[in-house]
C-alpha cells in the first residue's frame, strides 16, 4: 500500500504496511530521527508529533491513519535562514532558560508546548504543566521548561501586539 | 517532492555534522544567553532534532543484535539447543565459547560472565546467555523464540539478611560507643528500608559496534565513561589499545546507569559484529532496559541513636546491609560511600557503624545517582527527625547544635578544616522555606483536625552532605589525564573524556578554559569523547567531573597561557593565533594530582574519604489526602552547597532535576519482585513523576568553596538526590503524625500506618 502524508509542508508518498508506526516511517524511512522512541507504548512521550495540528504520540499511530494527514515534527520548528535555521521562539526560549539537558524528551516536549500555544490558552503554570503531563522528563524537574513555555508564550503575545 | 520508500533496512542517512542554528535575530525573544552565562553548547542541536544520539546513526548494511536471557534466578545452564526446524542460515549466534578474550565484565572483581557458559551458574533471571543477530528485526525475533535453554534449578537466594555472599564489609567509628550510650539520657532506635529504583534515562541503553579494517572494533554508543568500554572491549575481544575504539554518542541521560552496563552490552554487539563481519546494531527497548539493567540497591539500615536532653547526639549505632544483585559490579565502592555518610552531617562523639554489600538472585544492581549516599542518609535524617520529636525539639534546632562545623572529625576520622557549610544550607533553606512559621501552622492545624477532614498538609526539613569526587584514595590510583591544545591551525581545542549527558559538560569545560585564556566562549572548542582521541579522563560520575576534570583542564590551560605568552610577550588572547602560526601545535597534558593536604590510609580506611564535602537542606511542603493516601508534594526549597557555581542555570537545573527524582523516590518509585524478576518492568507500570506530580522546586545556590580545586568547585550532580526523600517523609508525619519508615511512601504504606494496620512487605524483596 502507499499513503500519502504532508510532514513539515513537504508532501511525502510512503510505500509501506499500513500498521508500520507513524514513528518507524518518520525515523527510518523519511530520516526524520529527531523524533525519539523512549517506550514504545505511548507513555513517555518522547515521539510526540503533531497530527493536523494536535499531539499524539507517534509509536501508537499508525501510518494508514497518517494518511492524507499533515505531519508535524521536531524539525519543522526552525525556520531557513539565509546562513542556516534560525531556531523558532520556542526554542530559544528553551535554550536560553535551561529547558533541554540530555535532550531526548526535547523534540516531543516542543511539539507539545507548540500545541499549547497554538491553542491560545491562558499560559498559567498550571495550563502549561497540564499541556505537557504526557511528556516525560528525567532530567530538568521541569521546572525550567515550565519556563521556557512561559517565555515563548510572552514572546508569542508580543509577537501579535499592534505593530508587532 | 514526493519520494516513494520502502521499510526494512533504514535508508542511509548521512550523520555529518549538522549545519550552524542561529538564534532569532534581536526582538524576536532571544537574549542569546543564559542569566549572562553561555547557551548550553550542544543545545541547538538538540532543539532542532539535529543531534545523534546512538538510534539516530545510520551504518549501512548493519544487522539487529538481540540477547537470550535465562528465566530463572538460580540454576545451572546444561544446553542451549535450537529448533531444527528453523533456517539458521539466516541467523548468527554467538555462545561464551565463541568469545575470544576472557569471558567477564571486569569492574572490581571478575565475576560477572559476559555470556553464562553452557555448565555454568546462572544467578538471575535476566542474564545474558545467548546473543543473535540477523539482517531484519523479525527474523531475529523468530530466531529467539527458537532457543531454548535447558537447565537445572538450584535454590536462590532473595533476602540480603540471610545471604552468606559477602561482596564487601566495613566497621568503621570513633570514640567510645559504649561510654557515649552511658552519657545518654534518651536512646531511639530504627529500622528504615528502601527498595531498587531505576535510573529511567528517557533514553534505553544503545551501542552500535562497527568492525575495523585493522580487524579492531569501534563501538559507539550511550554512555558516561568511555574508558570502562574501552576496558571492557579489549579484554573480551583481546584487542589492543589501539584497535578498541570507543564513541560516545550524543547521550539521553545516565544518572549512573549508563557507567557499568554500557561495558557489557558493548562486548556484545561487539562479538556479534566480530563474527558476522558487519555493522551490528544493540538498542535495547524500554523493556528489556528496566528487566535487565542496574538499579539502586535496596538498603536496610537500622540506627541506635544516643541523645542527651539538651539535644546534644552522642551517640550512634548504625547497621547498614545493601543488596547487591547477583554479581559484586561496583557494589563495594557504594557500600563505601554509604557507610561513609551513614550518620548524616553531624559532629558525634562516639560512632560505630558497621556494613556489609551482599549477593542475591536478583539483576545485579548499581550506580545511581548519589551512589549509596541517598540510602543511607533517608535512613539518618528519619532517625534525626524522630529525636526531634523524642525529645520535643524543633528539626531545625535539633540540627543547629549536631551539625558539623569547620575542625569537625568524621568517622574516618577526616578532620573538615575548610568548606564546611552545612550550617549555611540549613539557614537559607529553612528561612525561605518559612519552615518554623508553616511548622507553627501546619501543627494548629493537625490540633484543630476532626475525623472528618479530608486532607492534611505538613512540612519537613532534611540536612545531608556528600563527598566530592571519589572516595578514599580512588582518585590518585586513577591518575586521570585530561589535556587542552592550542592546534598548528590556531584553534583551542579541550581533549577529555568526561562526557555530556544532559549535565553541561560540553558547556562549562570551554566556560572554564575560556576564562583561564581570557579568550570568548566560542574560541575553544571541546574534541568528541572517542577514545582514539582524548586521553582517559576517567569516568564520568561521582559529581567529579566539575571538580576533578575541570580542575585539570583549568590547569593545563594555565600552562597553555604561560608558553604562548612567555614565547611572544604579549597576552594570550591577542597572541595565540600568531604562535600558532609560527611555533605550530602546542598540547598541555594534565595528570591529576592529589590534592595538598589530603591523606587517606586504604589499611586502616581512616584519613580524608574526600577531598571535601558538598551540603544540602531540602524543605518540602505536602498535602496529603487522608482517604487515599495519596501525597502531593507542593513545594520544595533545596538549597545546594557546590563549592563554586560555573554557571547558574545549569547547576539549578542539576539541583531540580535531583530534587524531582528524590521525590519520585520518596512517594512513588518501586521495583516489585517476584521469583527474582522485576514484575514492572515497563513504563506503563514504572512511574516517574509527571510535570503534573513535580513541586514548585526552589533552588538556592550557596558557595563554600573548596581551596584545593583552582576553580573552587565541589560538584553538584548528586548533592540534591540526598536530601529530597528524607524531606518528603518528614512533612507526611507533620501532616499526619505516622513515620513511614520503608520508601516509597507509597498510598499503601500511608494508609496501614494511619489505620494502624501491618505496612505492605518490605521494599527490594522478592516474593
């Protein structure tokens, strides 16, 4: 069987089993590896992706049900630049407020604060915390990403102010 | 585009380095910093999906490894026999009679096989019997499923109390226990247990073994210490130092679990490649991850604790017993380290404490975060807390007349003569905690509580110290070589083993050098962790790698800046890229050398355990729900002495990220056993907290700075692991009024102690 998916506005024809996972067909066979595996079971989080715009995990998708879908993943965040991608807000944010230590919950981390704030939604701590309760990580406390998502939701706030 | 693809072997990606990410021009948010120290330096890699880490390398042609493991805790292997139905052809298998060096995973003693051989013991459920590999992953998975392992039961042992395999033993004191006892006029005694826990790196242990036209192997992988693969390769492959090469790959966590297994899942992608002359690929999944690799060793300690009225400990008695698994690894340098910190931060007269690391038929267990530290000191800090309330003391001023102060003697008999800030820690976490006003409120309100009240909140104060570095004298029979370069083509350039692992070391190395040069940031680079090229800095753990390692690379960069300044007169900055030119390379090498004035006698094991010592006080605060048991930790200040801070907003993320583990151990992480396997051993079952369980973490950085390092600092990856769960499970007795004496403070603990009912079995034993 072939499905056809849009991953970061690129359209993709992928010849392959329709149960193979979302994530399998990002990771080996369009080389988009920076969408991680840290369970396989849909509780870590790690192979988060956005799917016409919402999280879901990408090990528990399968790929007929990609089909025809828009695909969205860690590495459709940055932007081009003339001298190479310019990290998007939310990733600066990141870097600059200590949000990625080991990095492998990064990329799934940042598709779900993407989600968050595309969805408009009050960034309380609160809100933030509950966008992210699917995503797991060892590493920070995640104290400093609950920043970093704050810090871009001002940026993004500032960004949509009158002659921003 | 539209490209048509097809699954099965990966199609070739290039790993070349990824192109240069630019932060968002001025008033698209970036400040381009971190609170005004430098970005994380391999951060943009991994925030663009660009960094490798071990699944993400593609080797063209390279085969799936898998490993066949016993089932049972204790028998012995008569056979191994394969389906004669099945097409082997398809498929290697390596047995331990294919292994070409010695069959062991070396660490302190060889025990441990790296493939139990056919008339051998096995001694747990998950060891490595068998590996295969094959070119698809479901031909390998159908090859497994036709071994078979014939063998003979034997008994197993389960309970560390009854083992009569000792891997190690201690007894170590001061003074007169005896006489200490008799001064007392109050004596409080304790048993406290803690099970395994898992490291839970969000990624699985990966190790990709590539073989070498030279006939050598090149492994790369996710790891903490290069060298010990190294090690390990050489000896089971019988390769020498220069056909071993070790890589390390962009790492997802280690928290000590990737120190010692790495080494044997090396070797065995490294047989398989060696035999079948290919790529072999070992990635392990999340369950065979936690069903086979190491975790934190159940303790039991039980304390006898001698006070007088007036507050002032005189006395302790401590036994400390740590389960081992069924294989020594590294449990006698744990056992050390435990023992070492057994009474916690407090200047006793009269101590004995005796110990003991024993053998179970159970996966053999490791370094964790803290290493032995956390253990015991959840053990001290209860005991210290139920005084506070024998004798009706405030926590807080309990601790104030005990403490260690600068000339205090440990039970090795280290006199602390500087660095010494345990008072410190306790001020500032307690004053911005509020902990003497919310402990005034939270005990009105135990006082007016009715049976009716659903909820109940508390607050708890711990105290704890850890020693930088290595103990005893490990550091000088190391002799640790890390080295910085000014190249012919004027770049500066840190060679050193010490790897990145979320920690920041690829940050603050070119951070230190930098400063040491009077160069910017950007002007030093750092080599890859690949043995062929750095020198053996040692292992990364121990929280040394800031101290020890730093320190050596601050002091070779001071060479560096002499030569380059005697040779052209000027300042380094302003000279360098001229020497380069016309002197060509320069390499200082720095081999570590004791610290002056520290002393440690191996014999009688007294002296300087450590160089000197890092301190921390953690307050939680908890809302615990009287119907469920269920805790919620809202908030916890932890404030972290680590010598030196390098830079701010990595060490804060150090101490919150331990601060967040120590709570998941308090109140939630639990490894249950049966038979001698682990029983949840998956994530669906193994829970970590979730950014929805995690406090509001509040970290405070002191600085007590250690004068034998030339930049001061003592380390902080471990420190906040120690204090966080005694903390949890004091302010749940504010709360409540029960001591839950076994962790986690699980749901069910909680509810036996306020029903007064028998707590739920001990944890880390097999049922």
């Amino acid at each position: 069987m072939s499905y056809e998916l849009r991953v970061n506005g690129v359209e993709f024809e992928v010849a392959a089993p329709g149960m193979r996972r979302l994530l399998d067909v990002l990771r080996e066979d369009l080389g988009l590896s920076g969408t991680k595996e840290g369970c396989g079971e849909g509780e870590c989080g790690a192979c988060t992706v956005l799917l016409d715009g919402e999280p879901v995990v990408s090990c528990l998708v399968p790929l007929c049900q990609a089909d025809g879908h828009a695909v969205r993943t860690v590495e459709g965040l940055a932007t081009a630049g003339p001298q190479g991608p310019v990290l998007s807000p939310l990733q600066a944010a990141f870097l600059e407020a200590g949000g990625a230590q080991c990095g492998i919950c990064t990329p799934g981390m940042l598709m779900s604060a993407e989600a968050f704030l595309a969805s408009g939604a009050d960034p309380t701590e609160e809100a933030i915390r509950e966008a992210i309760a699917g995503n797991l990580c060892r590493c920070t406390g995640y104290t400093k990403i609950v920043e970093a998502i704050e810090l871009a939701a001002l940026g993004r706030g500032a960004d949509t102010a009158p002659g921003a | 585009m539209t490209i048509t693809t097809r699954p099965g072997p990966a199609t070739p990606v290039s790993p070349a380095a990824p192109s240069p990410v630019r932060l968002p021009r001025a008033g698209e948010l970036a400040r381009g910093h971190a609170r005004g120290a430098p970005l994380r330096r391999e951060g943009p890699a991994k925030l663009t999906g660009t960094a490798l880490y071990a699944d993400d390398l593609v080797f063209p042609g390279a085969w799936y490894g898998a490993t066949l493991r016993s089932t049972e805790p204790h028998a012995r292997l008569l056979g191994i026999e394969r389906d004669a139905d099945f097409d082997w052809s398809r498929v290697v298998v390596v047995t331990a009679e294919d292994i070409p060096g010695d069959n062991v995973v070396s660490l302190i003693i060889d025990d441990q096989p790296i493939l139990v051989p056919v008339g051998g013991e096995i001694r747990h459920q998950a060891e490595p019997v068998a590996l295969l590999a094959a070119a698809d992953r479901d031909t390998l998975r159908e090859a497994k499923a036709r071994l078979r392992l014939r063998t003979e039961p034997l008994a197993p042992v389960f309970d560390p109390l009854v083992s009569s395999q000792v891997f190690a033993h201690f007894d170590m004191g001061k003074g007169d226990i005896a006489a200490g006892f008799a001064a007392a006029d109050l004596v409080v005694e304790g048993t406290y247990r803690v099970g395994h826990t898992e490291q839970l790196y969000i990624e699985n242990q990966a190790m990709i073994a590539v073989p070498r036209e030279d006939g050598g192997m090149t492994v790369t992988g996710s790891l903490q210490c290069p060298y010990y693969v190294h090690k390990a390769l050489k000896r089971a492959l019988a390769l020498d130092s220069e056909r071993a090469v070790v890589i390390q790959a962009e790492t997802g966590g280690g928290f000590g679990g990737k120190e010692e297994y790495p080494s044997l899942l090396a070797v065995h992608a490294a047989l398989l490649a060696q035999r079948i002359g290919r790529p072999v690929r070992m990635i392990y999944g999340r369950h065979e991850d936690i069903a086979a690799t190491t975790k934190r060793h159940p303790a039991i300690v039980t304390h006898r604790t001698g006070v007088t009225r007036e507050g002032r400990i005189v006395a302790q008695e401590i036994d400390l017993v740590l389960d081992g698994g069924a294989y020594c690894t590294l449990s006698p340098v744990v056992l050390s380290r435990a023992t070492i910190h057994a009474g916690g931060p407090y200047d006793v007269a009269n101590v004995r404490i005796t110990s003991r690391a024993v053998a179970t038929n159970t996966p053999p267990n490791g370094a964790f975060r803290g290493f032995g530290a956390p253990q015991a000191e959840f053990a001290a800090e209860m005991q210290v807390n139920r005084v506070a309330e024998a004798l009706g003391i405030s926590p807080l001023e309990l601790r104030r007349r005990n403490i260690y102060r600068e000339g205090g003697v440990t039970p090795t008999q280290q006199v602390l003569r500087e660095s010494v800030a345990a008072q410190e820690v306790l001020e500032r976490a307690a004053e911005a905690a509020e902990f003497e006003r919310i402990r005034e409120r939270t005990a009105r309100e135990r006082a007016a509580r009715t049976a009716s009240a659903r909820t109940a909140r508390g607050i708890g104060l711990a105290l704890g110290w850890h020693g930088a570095g290595f103990t005893g004298s490990g550091e000088e029979r190391m002799g640790s070589v890390a080295s910085v370069e000014l190249t012919a083509e004027g770049a500066i350039r840190i060679l050193a083993a010490s790897t990145e692992m979320g920690q920041g070391t690829k940050t603050i190395f070119p951070q230190l050098v930098a400063d040491e040069l009077g160069v910017p940031y950007d002007a030093v680079e750092i080599a890859p962790q690949d043995t062929s090229i750095v020198p053996d800095s040692g292992p990364t753990v121990a929280s040394r790698t800031a101290m020890v390692v730093g320190g050596l690379i601050i002091k070779a960069a001071r060479r560096l800046r002499a030569q380059v300044e005697e040779r052209t007169g000027r300042p380094f900055a302003e000279s360098y890229l001229h020497d380069a030119q016309t002197w060509g390379g320069t390499r200082e090498d720095e081999r570590f050398e004791p610290y002056p004035g520290v002393h440690f006698d191996d014999e009688t094991y007294t002296g300087d355990a450590y160089p000197a010592f890092g301190w921390a006080c953690a307050v939680a605060e908890v809302e615990v729900d009287l119907d469920t048991g269920e805790v919620a930790v809202r908030s916890v200040v932890s404030a972290d002495d680590v010598g030196r801070v390098i830079h701010p907003v990595l060490a804060e993320g150090q101490v919150e990220g331990g601060t967040l583990q120590a709570v998941g151990y308090a109140t939630i992480e639990e490894i249950k056993l049966h038979d001698g396997r682990y029983l949840n051993d998956r994530l669906q079952t193994y829970l970590i907290p979730t950014a929805v369980d995690a406090p509001r973490i509040d970290a405070i950085l002191v600085e007590a700075p250690f004068s034998g390092a030339p930049h001061g600092a003592k380390g902080v990856g471990e420190l906040p692991m120690d204090v966080g769960a005694p903390a949890v499970v004091a302010a749940i007795h504010d709360a409540t009024g029960v001591w839950i004496h076994d962790l986690p403070a699980s749901p069910e603990r909680i509810l036996a102690a306020l029903d007064g009912h028998e707590p739920p079995g001990p944890p880390g034993i097999s049922a």
